[in-house]
C-alpha cells in the first residue's frame, strides 16, 4: 500500500510508511497536493471510522468530556489554516553525509509540506472544557502502537499551553477542502503550525490538561537534540533540549540535486520556511560558494504559518557547479552554513544552507 502517493514519491520505509515527494513534485505549488504531501509514520496506520472515533479530552479540566466527530463539527467554530508541516528529521541526509546516524531515515528537504486544514481551534475546545490555571501542558494520546520504543508504546506527544490556546491550534479533519486522509491522521489529527510535525498528532483520541509535559517515548525521549557527543542509546534524555518550534530553514528544490543543465539563463526555485511567530524577510542564493549573493523574488503567504516559495533567474557558466541557498528571518537572523556544526546524534533540525550540486555543460 502506498498510500495514494505519485509515483515518483521517494519512499525510505514501507512499514511504518515514511515517505516525501521528489523535488520537482513539490516545488511550484504553495499548497501541496494530496498525493504529493510528505507522510511520517512511527507503527501501523489505524483504519478509523469517522463515527466511531472519540476524542477523550481529562485532567485538569473543569468539564471533562468524550466528543464525537459529529459534536466537534457542530459545537464549535470551524476554522481554516493554511500551514507548512516539517519533520525534524528533514533535511538529515545532510547529517548523515558529514557522519553516520544509524537507525533513522535519510530524509532529504521534502519531509516538508504545506496544506489547507480545517477543524476547530484546540482553544476554544479547552475553553469549554474549562481550563484550569494550574494546567502547564496539554499533552496529546493516538493509538498506533510503535516498536521503536521497548517496550513498544503508542504514540504521543505535548504542548505548552501558551501554544496550545493560541488560535492556529486546530483539531483538523479536512486537509485541502477534502476530508483527512488515514495516512495524515483521518478522522481527526492534532495541527500544531510552526512546531515541528512531530507534535502534530495524527489519529488523536485523548488531550490530557496537566503540570509537566508528556512522558510519552516521542515526547521525553525521541525529538530530543542531544549533543554532539552523547550516545543516543545511553544518554540521559534530560542532556537533549525538547525540540519544540523548526528551525530557519531554506533549500533548493529547482533543479533537483545532481542535475546536468545547459549553461546560460536557468529558473532556481524552492522553498524557505521560518517556524513559529517568525517571517521569511529574505532569500539569497549564490553560485560561488557565498562570496556574492544574489537576491531571489519571494511569493506571497496566505498567512503566517506557511512556508515562503521563492524563484530567481540565474546565469549558469559551465563552472558553476553547486548552488546555495540561505533564508534570512524577520528577526534579523539566518541559516548556519556548514551541516558539520549542526551534526547531532538523532539528526534533527538540520538548517545549514541548502545546496544542490550541478553539472553545467556547454551551451554551444
Ligand atoms: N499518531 C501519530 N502521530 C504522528 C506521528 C506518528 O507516527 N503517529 N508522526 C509525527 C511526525 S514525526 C510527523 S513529521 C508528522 C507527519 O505527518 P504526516 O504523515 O501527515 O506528514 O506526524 C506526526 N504525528
Ligand atoms: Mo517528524
């Protein structure tokens, strides 16, 4: 089963199903098709019937309660939110590339995808449910059972509430004005926009309001960025920082990487993405090495929570042989160069400029 992917969908693992589009399927469109989107798995897909899913919401609520789809849908606002989703393993070729990372998949910069979701604002579901204040963490519960962890456990994660209450928050069960695939957490998923997609929680059947944050594997343990030094498999969890908001990130999707190309005046494009409460300000792309850099025209947003497309002209010399691209933020900063600085055990959040390697031939 693959899961009504394009064909050309370059697929790291059948079971679980980890899987993102060639560069040339991705590139182009803001928000990205269906077939197209990227999909993370960590254990089986469930196969849930809308009617029969359940959202258990418990804790620190003064109203717990058990919603049905149909009571999500008809109590509360429905909201729409175009916005970007990215692994934190995006991009780790790039790791693997400077030194090895055994055990996890070599994701290139197409573990990244935009949609439309609609659902409801966890806000106002939490609002109802009666918040109390001493609740710190909103941590979410799915029933795919992983392997990864021993023993195995299901999947989970948490927010902190400040995110959890703001309003780009969904419980969505539309992606794309179509209802939410299984492969994307169908019925219903959790959408956290700006964080990275591992707090996204697809197939999501209980929120619990509490003190701390999740002590789920996915949560304490894995999406952890650990230093360069620890050993993943003996490090205390607690020398990793949870990864909460992406990273600055940026890369090149045309050409794809490793193309030939005639010289003269070539179309570069790709995407640039700047996570929670920041803005894409800038992108520049450069031919040699970063010495000059040469400013790319940036597409519009249709809000603050997506990715940034961008596209410029260059003119390529049968010298040119690699191509780089950095994004700059709203706050002034940008990518660290060199994927080296960045290695990490886990190989995650991997921003160094994005750079694809050509082979300009001749033009004449
Ligand atoms: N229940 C559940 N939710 C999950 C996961 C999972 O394995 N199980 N993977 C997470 C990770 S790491 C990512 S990057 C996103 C991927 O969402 P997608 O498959 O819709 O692209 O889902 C997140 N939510
Ligand atoms: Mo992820």
């Amino acid at each position: 089963m693959t899961w009504q992917k394009r064909d050309d969908t370059v697929v790291h693992e059948l079971d679980p199903y980890n899987a993102e589009p060639a560069r040339a399927a991705l590139d182009g469109h803001l928000i990205t098709p269906l077939d197209t989107f990227y999909s993370r798995n960590h254990g089986p897909i469930p196969q849930i019937e809308p009617g029969q899913w359940r959202l258990r919401l418990d804790g620190l609520l003064d109203r717990p309660v058990v919603l049905s789809l149909d009571q999500l849908q008809t109590q509360f606002d429905t909201r729409t939110v175009p916005a970007t989703m990215q692994c934190a393993g995006a991009r780790r070729a790039d790791l693997i590339a400077v030194r090895d990372i055994p055990g996890e998949a070599p994701w290139g910069p197409c573990a990244t995808s935009t949609a439309r979701w609609t659902g409801v604002a966890l806000a106002d579901v939490l609002a109802a449910a009666g918040l109390q204040d001493d609740a710190v963490h909103l941590a979410f519960e799915a029933p795919d059972l992983s392997h990864i962890p021993e023993p195995p456990q299901t999947y989970g994660s948490s927010i902190p509430r400040a995110k959890a209450t703001s309003p780009e928050v969904l419980l969505a069960w539309a992606m794309n004005d179509r209802p939410l695939p299984a492969v994307h957490g169908g019925p219903v998923r959790v959408v956290v926009p700006g964080y990275i997609g591992a707090r996204s929680v697809k197939w999501v059947n209980r929120i619990t309001a509490q003190t701390a944050p999740s002590s789920n594997y996915f949560q304490a343990t894995a999406y952890r960025l650990l230093p360069a030094e620890a050993d993943p498999d003996t490090a205390d969890p607690d020398h990793g920082l949870s990864l909460s908001s992406v990273a600055l990130n940026s890369d090149i999707l045309t050409p794809p990487d490793g193309a030939t190309v005639p010289a003269g005046r070539t179309l570069v494009s790709g995407y640039a993405y700047a996570g929670d409460n920041r803005t894409i300000a800038r992108v520049d792309v450069s031919t040699d090495h970063g010495a000059t850099w040469h400013q790319a025209d940036l597409d519009t947003t249709p809000g603050p929570w997506t990715w940034t497309l961008w596209q410029t002209t260059l003119d390529l010399r049968p010298v040119t042989s690699h191509i780089v691209v950095r994004a700059w933020d709203s706050t002034g900063a940008t990518q660290p160069e060199d994927p080296a600085t960045l290695w990490n055990p886990k190989g995650y959040i991997n921003n160094a400029w994005g750079r694809i390697t050509l082979t300009v031939t001749d033009a004449s």
